[in-house]
C-alpha cells in the first residue's frame, strides 16, 4: 500500500477513519527531531503519506489506538545489520 519513511515502532491503528481506512499512529523520532512525537497519518482513497514528518501528516494530540507493531503488540522489528 505504502512505504513509511522515518518512523519506528510503536505503530497504530487509529480509531479515526479517512476514506473507510483506519488513520495510522508512527513515532516520528531521531535524525535531528529532538523530543519524538506521534503523527497521524490519513489514507487519501489511494494511499498513506510516505513521509510522516511533512503535511499532510499532523502530530496526534491523542496517541489513543491499537499497537500493531511494537513491544505491546509483541513483534518488533529485527535491527538493521
């Protein structure tokens, strides 16, 4: 569907709908952003955004959802060699 740059776990499922999908929750964090934040990123009847860092992504004020990826949800991606 999409490919997510500049994220890293946790990742969520969104009680918010845009175009019948879920909205996601990514920790947007490191590579310059000093204090990390969770962004929402909206299905556009195509696809997500690819970068959660720029509009149309915006910075949850409520992080409420259902972790997919990440220690709560019991998989975590393996480190990068």
């Amino acid at each position: 569907m999409t490919s997510i740059s500049i994220t890293r776990p946790p990742i969520k499922v969104l009680p918010t709908i845009t175009h019948d999908w879920h909205d996601l929750g990514v920790l947007v964090a490191g590579g310059g952003i000093i204090l990390g934040y969770e962004a929402r990123l909206r299905f556009n009847g195509r696809s997500y955004p690819s970068n959660p860092t720029v509009p149309p992504a915006t910075r949850l004020k409520d992080p409420a959802g259902k972790q997919v990826i990440g220690e709560e949800a019991g998989w975590m991606p393996k480190p990068a060699p």
